[in-house]
C-alpha cells in the first residue's frame, strides 16, 4: 500500500527513510526511552552506573555502591517492565555497556586524517564504548594529535597573534551534536574526517524537516522536536551538552574568536545524512601565500585529563572494581575510568592502593617490566 505525505503544496509518495521517520514521530515512545528486547539485565555494567551517578554528583552516588544491578537500573530509569522480565531500555545499554555496537550497529566515531587525497598517509582511528566515553575519547585524540597552533610576533607590537587550525570549542560542540542527533536505528557510525583543507563531521540522518535548507543556509537550526531526549539529558548531566538550542551560537562564536571561516551545513533532499564542514585556519593553508608577521611556534595543544570522580575514596573503589574483572596494564586501567592518561591522580590512588595491601602488581620484583600489570591481592 502506498503512503503519501503533504510536501509544500503537492502531496508525493513518502520513501521509506520518510516512513520510518514518520513512524518514530507518531511512536509514544522515543528510541532511545524503548525496552531493548535483545538483552538482559547482565548486559548493564555496575561500575558505569555508578562511576555515572558520582560525576553528575547525584545523590544516589553513594548507596548505588550497594545496590544490585537491577535496583540501580530502576532508580535511574534505564530499565523497565514486570519483575519477571525487566530489560534494559535502550539508553541504558548506550552509556552503561562496553560495547554498545553489539546493539546498535556502528554506534561509533570514526576519526580520519587524511593529509593526501591519494591516501597516502592516512590514518584512521575508531572509538567505541559507552556514548560518554566515546565522546571524550575522540575529543582527546582530536585535541592532542590535530589540532595546532600558531604564534605570530610582530615587530610594531608587543602582541603576539595566535590562531587554531581549528578552535577546539566548535570542534566539540559540532561532535557532541552529532553524538546527540545521530539515530541510533540508522546503521552507520558518526565520521570526522580531517583534510590540509578543511574539517567534516557527518552523521545520519540529516536535520529535522522542520528545518528548512534556508535555514541551514543562514546557519539557524532549532528544531522542534528533539530525536534522542534521554541522550541529550544524560550528556548534559555529565556536563557535556547545554541544549536549549545553545550549539550554534557557541559553534559561530568560536570560530569567529578564532577568526576561522564559516561553517557549511549540507544535506540532500531526503535527509538521509548531515555534514558540518569548518574551513582549516587561512594561516594553516598550503596555498603559498605569505603571511603577515614571522612563525615563533607552532605547537600541539595539551590534553587536561577529566577527573570522573569527586574524591580520592570514590576513585580508589573504583580501581578496584575495574581489577575485580581482572589483572590491567595502569594505562589500560586509565582507559577504563575514563581518563585520557595516566594522571597524578590516579597514580597516586593505584600507590596507596597497595601500601594498603588492597592490589599489587603481577611482577612484584621488577615494578617497570613492560608486562606489568595491576591485581588484586
């Protein structure tokens, strides 16, 4: 049976990505507030619910230490229906398992540098995880490895000028986006792709239709509705998204601070997709025009790690929940708390964790053998 759908002033013969996007609008229930079917209460991990609770400061921070898996997953609203099946909730597998990919297929980010259009050189780095980490991770990576910086001095002036391939604040913002915007049934990852040229993020499926290609044109995107609702409250909770529509305005201003080009928002016709592309800075080009002012330095930006957890305490459990599941490198137990290295924090947590006699390493003899590895005792 054919379906049609009122567009301007004809009525045309709906698509299926238009069905499927009609269907989740007249659906009570968003996607990401849906039981998920396919999978069990084993599926949520404690610690990322906890390690959750703690860093958007909840008050539930400290009894979600002795709550079962199922109690906590209630309380948080990320599991639902009768007590004879309870199931996770698609939000909850999003940010509290390992791998949410095994449910959601490319639920993932793709960072690409492509320095040659031949290929040549290019390298590619994938991030998976639970949505937050991935988020911060391709973020980190972003920061320490792409994004550059030029100094200027000027002989007339004691200021010196300095500019960013890219600003780092509308880079994170257009990724965030993407992160929250992105449709989780729609089987593709969120990609960013670096070139000598030019920044692109894209993310399926395109804007709302509510938002028209003039207002693209004009860079003004307020939607009225919101696909992921759940995500974007759990982002913002963690402090990594404002909402309110706020992402435009920050992304137009960083790039103006910067004085960076503007942003080119593209989709096609059906909506099936959205590229936001930032011009490289005009002092990064390779196009052989002098610059005014004389190079001093050009240097990659430093990576302030996070700091998930509110106190000392809270940290040291949860090294040791991490070392419960088994022995870890120290850098691969920084990946599991959230860190992008091995901070004073956590080095000096994982010390009197064993001055303690709690873990200890599995080379006791030889503390800087490569194969090190973190127990518990």
């Amino acid at each position: 049976m054919s379906r049609y759908i009122r567009k301007m002033s004809s009525s045309v013969r709906a698509d299926e990505n238009e069905l499927k996007e009609l269907f989740s609008i007249a659906s009570d229930v968003p996607f990401d507030d849906r039981i998920n079917r396919e999978a069990a209460m084993g599926d949520l991990r404690h610690p990322l619910m906890s390690n959750f609770l703690c860093e958007a400061g909840s008050d539930l921070c400290e009894p979600s230490k002795n709550m079962s898996v199922s109690t906590l997953a209630e309380a948080m609203h990320v599991a639902a229906g009768p007590p004879e099946d309870t199931r996770p909730l698609n939000i909850g597998l999003m940010f509290f398992n390992d791998r949410p990919d095994n449910f959601f297929r490319y639920a993932r980010i793709e960072v690409v540098d492509k320095p040659d259009p031949t290929g040549d050189g290019m390298m590619e780095k994938t991030f998976t995880g639970p949505l937050d980490r991935q988020l911060r991770d391709a973020l980190a990576f972003i920061k320490n490895y792409v994004i550059k910086e030029k100094i200027f001095k000027h002989p007339d002036r004691a200021e010196s000028d300095r500019f960013f391939n890219y600003p780092y604040g509308a880079v994170e913002e257009i990724l965030t986006n993407a992160v929250y915007h992105k449709s989780y049934q729609v089987p593709e990852p969120i990609t960013v792709v670096f070139t000598p040229e030019k920044m692109e993020v894209t993310s399926c499926p395109g804007p709302d239709r509510s938002i028209s290609d003039d207002d693209l044109g004009r860079c003004v995107m307020i939607s009225k509705r919101t696909r992921n609702r759940r995500i974007g409250d759990m982002l913002k909770e963690l402090g990594l998204a404002e909402g309110r529509n706020t992402g435009i305005p920050r992304i137009l201003r960083e790039l103006k601070k910067n004085g960076s080009g503007t942003p080119v928002f593209e989709t096609d016709s059906e909506r099936r997709y959205l590229t936001v592309t930032i011009p490289v800075h005009r002092t990064f080009r390779n196009d052989g025009v002098v610059r005014k002012g004389t190079i001093t330095d050009i240097r990659y930006m430093t990576l302030r790690s996070p700091r998930p957890y509110r106190s000392r305490s809270e940290l040291k459990d949860a090294i040791v929940s991490v070392l419960k599941k088994g022995e870890i490198s120290k850098s691969g137990l920084a990946k599991k708390l959230g860190y992008a290295g091995i901070t004073n924090d956590l080095r000096e947590s994982v010390s009197e964790l064993i001055d303690e006699g709690r873990i200890g390493h599995t080379i006791p003899d030889n503390p800087t053998d490569k194969g090190q590895k973190l127990r518990l005792l």
